[in-house]
C-alpha cells in the first residue's frame, strides 16, 4: 500500500510538462510540484489531486475491508481458536508440521484433534425396547390412534 501511494505522490511531484504532453495531449498546464516551483510558480493542483486521490483510496478500503472483517469477527470466522493456534495451522490444516521439525507436543495435537472431534454430530441410533420414552413425547402408536 505505500509503494502504491508514493506512486501516485510521486507523480504529483516529478511530473514533467513535456512527458505529460505526450502521453496525454495538451491537457492543460498542470506539472509536478517540483517542476512548477523551479519555475516560480508552486502550483500545487496536480499534487493535490493526486493526494485527494490517496487519501480517498485509503478511506475506501478503510471502509470496506472495515466492514468485512468485522462481520468475520461477529461470526467467529477472524481468528483461530487458541489451541489451534499454539499447535500451528500447518499441523491443524495440512497434518505436518512447515518450519520446525520436532513441531508442536503430542498432548497438543490429540486435545486438537479430540476438540475437532466432539464437535461432529451423533447419528441417532435404532429404536429399541430398551430406550426410556421422554415424558410428554409423541410415539407413533399415538400419532397412527389420532388420524
């Protein structure tokens, strides 16, 4: 992003008349600050427009990526979870360790792998004699006695 916006201040400042002439036709007097001030003058319109410029781009992405990631963080997708976190996404994510080769302890990579494995869903078993009927639940003979 610096590298972007010290291109266009750049431009405002060492933009020479005649080079401008020739990319873009006689537009107008408007040269870099440095070229207009050797000159006497100090016009700084070209400057400027290039600041308003950096400045409204920065707002911009402020304002968008601002509302992006807070929208991440609202629903808990901006940040790994702590254990995932000290344990290292390359082991959580990819089951290998990337820099280190003795990699995170073992205890940590079973309490990740138990905690992703808690959170699955459990398949309903098969009705049996031996389930205990929940109190005020509606059975199928009940359902078939109604229609």
């Amino acid at each position: 992003m610096v590298g972007g916006a010290w291109g266009v201040i750049a431009a405002g400042l060492f933009s020479k008349p005649s080079l401008m002439a020739t990319a873009f036709g006689d537009m107008g007097s408007h040269a870099g600050w440095f070229y207009e001030w050797s000159e006497g003058s100090g016009d700084f319109t070209l400057l400027g427009i290039q600041l308003i410029g950096v400045l409204f781009i920065i707002g911009w992405t402020s304002v968008t990526m601002g509302t992006y990631f807070w929208v991440l963080n609202y629903f808990g997708m901006f940040r790994i979870s702590a254990l995932e976190e000290e344990v290292g996404m390359d082991i959580s994510r990819h089951k290998g360790a990337c820099y280190t080769m003795d990699g995170p302890s073992q205890e940590k990579i079973e309490e990740l792998s138990a905690s992703r494995h808690s959170k699955k869903l459990s398949v309903p078993k098969e009705s049996s004699e031996k389930d205990v009927p929940v109190e005020g639940a509606v059975t199928g003979e009940e359902e078939r006695a109604d229609a």
